[in-house]
C-alpha cells in the first residue's frame, strides 16, 4: 500500500478534472463555431437561392445543376421551361436552375 501517493488515497485526484462550468463553456463554443461554420452559411445560401428561383423570369438566361444554359420560355409554379437551341426546349424543376446569367451569354458561347 505504501506505493499508493496519498493524493490518491485521499481522493483529490478526482476533484482535479474539468468543472461543471469549463464542461459548459466548452459545450458553448462547440455551439458557437458549428452555427458560424456551418448552419449560417448554409442558411444565407438557401436564402439566396430562393430569391434567386423568385425572380426568374420570360426571357431570362440561366444555367442549370447539370451545366446546361438557356433562355427561359416560360414560368410554372414548380417548373421552368427552357430553350436550349433552335426548336429544343426542356422543362427543369425551378430548383434545378443554379444561377442567372448576364444578357447574351448565350449568344457568346455558341
């Protein structure tokens, strides 16, 4: 027994781990860094994309997710309807469209 230290045998050793409230500061900043990495950021994104989807309209030029650019034809509720080239139209969900382009973009790229 005498290899035991006495700081042991008394108990102290238990008293010397993190307290309740370093427990909840850290717990606090785990919070912190997760909403300003991650939820605010993402949030301001789909903010941006909605209003992007809102103010889509006749005769705008977008791309979609999948890279494909064309001039918009028409506006449903869910859908948006594209002109891709001569006589080729396609009908895309409105979340489907990435972001709007300047006027005349596709003139410059074909």
């Amino acid at each position: 027994m005498s290899l035991i230290s006495l700081a042991h045998a008394s108990g102290e050793a238990a008293a010397a781990g993190p307290s309740m409230v370093g427990q909840l500061v850290m717990l606090g900043g785990f919070v912190l860094i997760f909403w300003l990495l991650i939820w605010r950021p993402q949030s301001k994104r789909a903010k941006d994309h909605k209003k992007l989807l809102e103010g889509i309209g006749k005769g705008d030029e977008v791309v979609t997710t999948g890279g494909i650019v064309g001039k918009v034809v028409s506006v449903a509720d869910d859908f948006v309807t594209l002109q891709v080239g001569t006589n080729v139209e396609l009908k895309f969900q409105k979340g489907s469209v990435a972001a709007t382009l300047p006027k005349g973009t596709m003139k410059a790229i074909n």
